[in-house]
C-alpha cells in the first residue's frame, strides 16, 4: 500500500516508471538469493527423473520409480533448511515478492492436486501436465521480473509439455528433464551468478 501511495504522490510520469523499475530490481535482488530454490528442485528433478529413465528403460526394473520419492523428500527438507536460514535474516518483502510467493505456493498446491489424481489418470497424462505448470511458473515470475532466462526456460517446458503428449512415458522422461534443465536449472544458475555481479 505505501508502495502505491509513494507512486501516486510522484508528479511525473517518469518518475512513477523510475521508482517501478527499482522495485523491480530490487525484487530481482532478492529472488536471485533465492535462485537456490530453482537450483535445489531443479537438480532434483533432473537427477530423479535421469535415474527413473535408466532404471526403466536400460535397468528395466519395477522399482524405476523410486528416485522420486527419495529425490523430493530430500529436496523439500533443504529448501525448508535453507528458507528457515533466509527467514531468519529477515528483511522487509516488496509486493512483487509478495506476489511471487503467492504464485508458487499457488504452483505447489495445484502439482499437489495434479500428482494426487496421477494414479486415476496415469503417468502419461500426468507429465505433461506438470511440465505445463513448471512453464508457468517460471514465465509469468520471468514477465514479472523481466527476467528472460525465465521466460524463454517457461516457453520450452510449454514446448516439451505438448511434445510429450505424443510420446510414452519411459520417453517423457528425457522432456521433464529437458523442461527442468531450460525452465529451473539455467535460469537458476543465471539468477545467482547476476545476484553475485551485483553484490
């Protein structure tokens, strides 16, 4: 509300578009600390799904589905370490950042939903699904912060959302692992290296 309030006291236009692209920046900052989350679901995801790919395709065991268990539990229990650490730090959120949170804890109840029904639909259905959500996550965070690793790494995991749905499931993992590398892992890995230019 200040935000806004500081906004329409400005007596310029360019002023207004001055103040907005600082708290823009200001949010990139912030969002390029925490490119460790990109990073942590990232990695997992690549990894998980590269073991899934190997051990149902080459392996050909019935247990090919195990790294994802494994995978994301240990990925959730270091991103709540490292986000009980950052909350710790403190620090005053902008209402971007405020938006951006609200947007991916919107992101992480609906793959929630979506993963709750993979049993009913299958996993052939379900991926794609899930990689269409990885890309609109990361578009619409990249469009908000003018970002556009995020918005081209959204664009593709569109991209192998639609392939995918043409293919069978042992090769949807060679997509979820293309969508996670172009929409989480490079962006992630750009966020932090910005965030250590301008730190």
């Amino acid at each position: 509300m200040q935000c806004i309030y500081k906004i329409i006291k400005m007596k310029t236009a360019e002023q207004q578009i001055e103040f907005i692209e600082e708290m823009i920046a200001t949010a990139k900052g912030n969002i390029g600390e925490g490119s460790i989350f990109y990073l942590i679901w990232g990695w997992s995801v690549f990894i998980a799904a590269g073991i899934n790919y190997y051990l149902l395709n080459v392996a050909q065991t019935d247990l090919h589905w195990l790294p994802w268990p494994i995978g994301m539990t240990l990925a959730g229990l270091l991103s709540m370490i490292v986000g009980f650490k950052k909350g710790k730090q403190g620090g005053a959120k902008s209402h971007l950042e405020n938006f951006l949170g609200s947007l991916w804890l919107g992101f992480i109840i609906t793959l929630f939903v979506v993963l709750s029904g993979m049993w009913v639909v299958g996993y052939e259905a379900t991926y794609p699904i899930l990689m269409a959500l990885y890309g609109f996550g990361t578009f619409a965070s990249g469009r908000m912060l003018k970002f556009k690793p995020l918005m081209i790494g959204g664009v593709c995991a569109w991209i192998c959302a639609i392939l995918s749905f043409y293919y069978p499931f042992s090769e949807q993992l060679i997509f979820i692992a293309v969508a996670i590398l172009t929409a989480y892992i490079i962006p992630g890995h750009l966020l932090a290296a910005q965030n250590q230019k301008n730190g």
